[in-house]
C-alpha cells in the first residue's frame, strides 16, 4: 500500500520528502553557523572584559579593597 496521490509517478512523493529534508538541513545547517558565529564573537566580548575587570582590580588602591563601610562616619544629613 503506497501513501502516493493517484497520477504521480512512482518515487515522487519520496522525492517530495526528501527534498523538504535537504531544504531542513540546509537551513539548520545555516543557523548552526550563525549562532557559532555569534558564541564566538561573545566569548570574545568575555574576554577583553575579564581581562579589563583583572586591569582594574590590579590598578584600584589596595586600601579600598580591604576597607570596611560600616567603619565610615554617617553623611552629614543625619
């Protein structure tokens, strides 16, 4: 028994199916390289900003580091 309209030839409904498969395939494959392109581009983003937090935390002045707020007079207002 063959799921196959009548006045088609033989095979033509698998070549029907097999050609949505490889236009599905071809897209998929498509948006796998965008969306790899994209994860590099972010980890490079990641990258350049760990090493300006490393930067940053190596140029900020030890003292404020290891200081404690709670040791800090109130603001003037109260």
């Amino acid at each position: 028994m063959s799921n196959q309209s009548p006045g088609q030839p033989p095979g033509a409904d698998a070549a029907e199916r097999l050609a949505e498969l490889e236009s599905r395939l071809e897209f998929q494959d498509e948006t796998l390289s965008k969306l790899n392109d994209e994860l590099v581009l972010h980890q490079q983003r990641i990258s350049e900003l760990e090493k300006k937090v490393a930067l940053m935390m190596e140029r900020w002045p030890r003292g404020q580091l290891d200081h404690d707020p709670a040791e800090e007079p109130p603001p003037p207002h109260y």
